[in-house]
C-alpha cells in the first residue's frame, strides 16, 4: 500500500511506497498492481445524490493481501465494486484515477472491463447461494466461467472443470461438478465460487465478505485454502470485511474506512496494536475476536481467569430455571424406509440453565443446537426426554397451560429484517404480546411500550415509525424489547447478534448485559461465535452431529478443551493467536 505511513489517518496523497514483498517472500521493487486516487463514487436517489466514496487513495502490488474493514455503509465494498466496473444501480465513478497494471479504468467502457473482469481481477461474492445459479449443475457454471474467459481446455471442458473444484479443495470433484447447488453445504458452494474467482489465475482477487455465512471452522478451512491458492498463483488479494480478527490475521495491510472515506492504513498489526483514530478504536475495542486474543494473551502473560473474566460467581447455589433430560429429536426421510427412515437431529442431550446467567449452546450447522432451541421453546416437540420450567414438565402440559407458559419463554431470532413484520408500526411491533395475552388496557399497553424503548435506548418517537425505516441494530433493539414485553425470565437468543455489525454487536451484547443483570433474565445462547461466547457466557455446552460432546465453565473451557473438536472450534476463532499484548491500554 502506499499510504503515507508516518501519517496516522492514511488518506492524503500518495507517497513512495517501499519495495513490496513479492509472493515469494523476498522484497523486490515492483509497479503497482492498482492504484487508485482521490475517487469518489455517487448514487443518484430519489432524495438527491449519495456521495457513496470520498476521495479514496490506495495502492495494491502484486501478490500483495489488503484488508479493507468497516461497518455497513462504510464505502468498503462500493470501493471494491467501483475498481472492478460492477457498481449497482445509478453508481458511477464521478471523478478521481483508477489504474489497473498502468491502464487508466476508471471511465472505461464494457468491453474493456468485460477483458478484465474474469481474466485479471476475479471476484468471490458474499452469498454463495444468491451468486449460484439454482438450476445449473455446478459443473456447468465453472465450464461457463472458464469460456467467458477464454480460457483453453484443450476440448476436455469435463476435466477442467474436475480439476478446478479438486483445486478449490473439493473432494470427488467429477461427482461433485453434476451436483446442484443445493446439493452442496455453504462451505462447499463457497469454494465452487473460489474456482470460479480464480479460474484464468487473474492478477487480482476481491473477496468481498467470503466466509462471513460459514462456520468458524469451515471459514478457517477455506481462508487457509484461498491462501494457499493466491500464493501458489502469485495473486494479489483484497479481502472486504467488518471482522478486525480476520483482517489482521489474513491481511499484511489493513484500511479502515468511515463514512466513505479512508480513515487509517497501514500495516495490519501495527493499527490493531495502536489504532489512531477514534473510530478504529472504537472498532478495534468492539471486535469479539479480538477481545478474545487479548484474554488469551493476558493468560499467556500470567493472569488468572478471574482477572480477565467477569462472569457470575457462585454457579451451584443458583437453582436451575431450564433443565433438560436425555432430550432426542427425530425427523423422517421422505421416501426413506427401515433403519434409514428417520435422522437423528438431537441424540440424549442433557443440560440446565441455571437462574440469572447465560448458557452459551455451540456448534457448526448441523450440530442439533437450534433443533434444542425450538424444543425447548415448544416450537418442536420432542421425539423423547423432558424439558423442565422450574420443575414444571413441558411436555405434559395441555394447549392452554403452554400458552401461558409462554410468557415465561421468550426468543430473539438471529434475523433483525426477517423477524419484524414489515406491516406493523414498531408499537404494534411491541405491543401485540401483550394484547394476545390480554394483559392491561389499551394506555397501560401505551405505557407499557414506551418503558420497553426506555429499557432498550430507544427513542419513544420509533413507536410511530416501521421496520422498514430502522437500522439492522435498532430492528434487533426492537425484538429485545419485543420479547421483555411480557416480563420472562428466559430469553432464548438464536444466533442474535451473528448478522450484525461489530459495533451495533457490541452495543446489543452490552445491553443484554446489562438487562440481565437488572431483570435477573436468564439466557440460552445459541451460536457458531465462540468469540463472542467467550464473552458473554458462564457456562458452554458444545455439540457436535446432535450429541452433546463437552460442557463446562467459560473459562475452563477456553483454558483445557477436553474433545479435540471443542479445540478446534477455538483455534479456529479468526485473530485469536495475534498477540495484542504491546497494544495500547486504551484498547
């Protein structure tokens, strides 16, 4: 990168940049792969003009990895998709330079950006579902990428496509080409689309949040993979990203963007260590990630668990508000008969939850834990064992007794868009628990409502606007409130904070903390983010294949994993192994 690299913020013009480290490690003098400079990009609305980007600087080499982080509406992808040719909607490059291998881009025609695109600068997109096309086979999709390109397959497309998915680290490749893409997992789908990214071996890659929908240990599988691959190719790198831990793991050079603008660069570890600006700080100080290296490293230091720690005390003499016995769950294979019609989703799973505190409840998909989740909220009934409310027997209850028991049991769903409906004002939003439960009149329910947004910082004001006019977080604030409206004592938290950013994350686990504490709410979390469970949680329970395979304290947990596969859901937590020791205390 060639950001100034005295100049904290990294955004005035261009300096020398030193001589970068080619792929193979020995530093060489190069030309710049990309350089872009004082770019701005707009949007034309029906309210006026966004200005999306704001004079944007910065240089990639050859082989060279660059992290671009920021919240959502940073400018960090618009950035991506402006150097690329691939800007959505009214989007244009409204003035500023962008070169590619010396060639001036920005402002180039189609067919000129079409040359490029595939064949120098490759793309892996975020959602690998929504980029597959659903009814072509997988084989298909790579075969068409492989002649957009023009790429020579010597007449034998079927191996070449073979050889690309082994490649991209699929195993079975031939079998796998004449699969759909539902047919694959979401890890599965990702690598089809790193071979398709990287198919004519372009100069550039732009990964553009490519494992943010994958497990912790799925996306450690394919960024080790990726990395290998853009090594062996020589292939420069741009990941776009809100997660620190992954940038500064992945990348050599980290850009901080704000706001549209470039806020700091510099070399990845030197900004996590001392950030300068408040917003990296901020960013920095809210990463889950990261605040779990530094527990690590603090450990390392000498430091007890408690000092880093500040989970409840005094576990054993709380009584448990949730218990669960030998809990199965069966589901039928349609078409399926004898032994194999049926799949085990749930296998004699056992735990408690113990009043006032948070169990954290880990696994990759697949694993069995939101299947215990519905159970446990009545929304699937078990195929055998019991699910205890303060030793009330849930499976014995009749229509009438679970619906008032449901007061007690309240979820968050992971989804802040999905799980709002659209059509109803956020007091109704709010309000309609208690209207079905019949609790209170209609300015009791009024008061009611607005002592929910009190308790969840939100302005009263938002009981007369829509879902459609919140931000991701503030929807997530609202289903908070939503579920407190009835005063229970369990919360269910399904994945509640896995598609938010990093701040508004950050900000959403304070404030369940901070409603714990002042409500005695007890909470079951369930979550593939074992950053954030370090955080948060008292005590884990991991599954693996529906089995319950170890439990125990947070912090025992963290410190002496028991199954090689708790190990490494851990060691597969992005950032964990940087050391973060000589960071500034301020962070």
């Amino acid at each position: 990168m060639s950001e100034n690299p005295t100049q904290p913020t990294g955004i005035d013009a261009p300096t020398t940049q030193p001589a970068a480290a080619s792929p193979t490690g020995s530093p060489t003098a190069q030309e710049p792969l990309v350089v872009m400079r004082d770019v701005n990009v707009e949007f034309t609305s029906s309210t006026g003009t966004v200005h999306a980007v704001r004079d944007v600087n910065l240089t990639i080499y050859p082989g060279q990895s660059v992290a671009i982080v920021g919240e959502s509406g940073s400018g960090k992808s618009t950035t991506a998709m402006a150097l690329i040719g691939l800007l959505p909607g009214t989007g244009k490059v409204t003035s500023g330079s962008i070169k590619f291998q010396g060639q001036e881009i920005a402002g180039a025609d189609e067919r000129t950006m079409v040359k490029l695109r595939g064949a120098e600068i490759g793309l892996v997109p975020q959602d690998p579902m929504s980029n597959l096309n659903p009814v072509w086979r997988i084989g298909t999709q790579i075969a068409e990428s492989l002649r957009a390109n023009n790429i020579d397959t010597s007449g034998n497309t079927d191996a070449a496509v073979a050889e690309l998915l082994g490649h991209a680290g699929l195993p079975d490749a031939k079998r796998r080409a004449k699969q759909y893409p539902h047919e694959f997992s979401g890890g599965m789908r990702q690598r089809a689309l790193i071979a398709m990214g990287l198919a004519a071996k372009p100069s550039l890659l732009i990964a553009d949040e490519p494992t943010s929908a994958l497990d912790v240990t799925v996306q450690k599988q394919i960024l080790d993979h990726l990395g290998d691959l853009t090594k062996e190719l020589g292939t420069a790198v741009l990941f776009i990203t809100h997660d620190l831990g992954l940038a500064a793991e992945r990348a050599e050079h980290l850009i901080v963007m704000h706001r549209g603008r470039i806020v700091e660069s510099g070399p990845s570890l030197e900004i996590l260590r001392d950030p300068q600006h408040p917003y990296t700080k901020r960013l920095v100080q809210a990463a889950p990630s990261l605040a779990s290296a530094r527990i690590t490293t603090a450990l390392r230091e000498g430091k007890t668990t408690e000092d880093v720690f500040t989970h409840h005390d005094g576990l054993d003499s709380r009584e448990d508000v949730i218990r669960v016995e030998h809990l199965t769950k069966q589901f039928p294979i349609r078409g399926a008969k004898g032994a194999k019609s049926q799949v085990t989703a749930v296998d004699d799973v056992s735990f408690s939850l113990v009043q006032g505190t948070t169990l954290a409840l880990v696994g990759e998909s697949g694993s069995g834990k939101s299947t215990v989740a519905n159970m446990v909220l009545n929304l699937l009934e078990p195929t055998s064992g019991n699910i205890f409310y303060k030793g009330t027997d849930l499976t014995t209850l009749g229509r009438e007794e679970l619906f008032a028991m449901r007061r007690n049991l309240q979820v968050v769903f992971q989804n802040p868009y999905g799980s709002l409906d659209p059509m109803y004002s956020i007091y109704r939003c709010i309000e309609e628990p208690l209207a079905v439960h019949r609790i209170g009149n209609k300015k009791s329910r009024q008061t009611r409502v607005a002592e929910l947004l009190d308790m969840v910082a939100m302005p009263r004001s938002a009981m007369r606007r829509y879902p459609n006019e919140l931000s991701g977080g503030q929807r997530q604030r609202i289903a908070i409130a939503r579920a407190l409206a009835l005063n229970p004592e369990v919360l269910v938290l399904d994945e509640a904070v896995s598609a938010l950013d990093v701040l508004v994350q950050h900000q959403i686990l304070q404030l369940l903390a901070e409603l714990q504490d002042e409500l005695d709410l007890s909470y079951l979390f369930i979550t593939h983010d074992l950053a954030v469970v370090r955080q948060t949680a008292d005590e884990v329970i991991v599954m693996q294949q529906g089995k319950l395979v170890e439990r125990g304290t947070t912090a025992e947990l963290f410190d002496h994993p028991q199954q090689e596969y708790t190990a490494n859901l851990i060691n597969s937590v992005p950032g964990l192994g940087i050391d973060l020791w000589s960071a500034d205390s301020s962070v």
